[in-house]
C-alpha cells in the first residue's frame, strides 16, 4: 500500500519480516500495514510468551541469571493457564501472587 504524506510524499506501508535459523519466528511474513503486522503479533505464540517473561521480569523486578530457574517456573505456570486467561493481565498477576514463586526471594 502506498499513500502519500502531508509533505507530498509517497511512502509505503507494507514491510516484509523474515525468518532465520538465527532468529526463528511465528510471525514472519509480509503485512500490508502495521494494523496487519499488529494481529500477527497478537497472535504469535512467540510474542505471547516473552510478554509473559517481561511480566515476571517486570513483577519480580528482577532480570538477572540468578533468577532464570523462577523466570523458567513462571513461563510454565503461565502456559498452564487457559489462553483467554493468558492474555488477561489481572489474571497472570493473581496467579503470580498465589504461587510459591511470589514467596520465594533472594538477595541480590
């Protein structure tokens, strides 16, 4: 799709995300526009799960290697629960709160 800027420019919208061994990915693919590449990425389970690694990282506040055994813990209690409760913030956070990883600490 090509549309024209305020400026008079013409500019397209479309853009192409490719594959690697590198960097496999459920989304790749051509996209008409961002509306287009935005669904996808809704619906990648790739995307799904690192937003599930960026809750934990964000909850727990912590990101380190000292805690990629919990990070991991996560991800698996997070891929237990049913999809529509995946994408519910409110419900990945209650599920946190009630496992033993939101009681488990360790100094920095």
């Amino acid at each position: 799709m090509i549309t024209t800027t305020s400026t008079g420019r013409n500019t397209t919208a479309n853009t192409t995300l490719a594959t690697s061994s590198q960097f496999p990915s459920d989304f790749a693919g051509t996209y008409a526009d961002s509306n287009a590449l935005a669904t996808a990425l809704g619906q990648s389970a790739q995307v799904r799960e690192c937003l599930a690694r960026q809750f934990f990282r964000s909850s727990s506040g912590r990101s380190d290697d000292s805690v990629a055994n919990a990070e991991q813990s996560f991800v698996n209690m997070w891929k237990q629960m049913s999809s529509d409760q995946q994408g519910k913030f409110v419900e990945v956070l209650v599920a946190y709160v009630r496992s033993p990883l939101f009681d488990q600490r360790s100094a920095p």
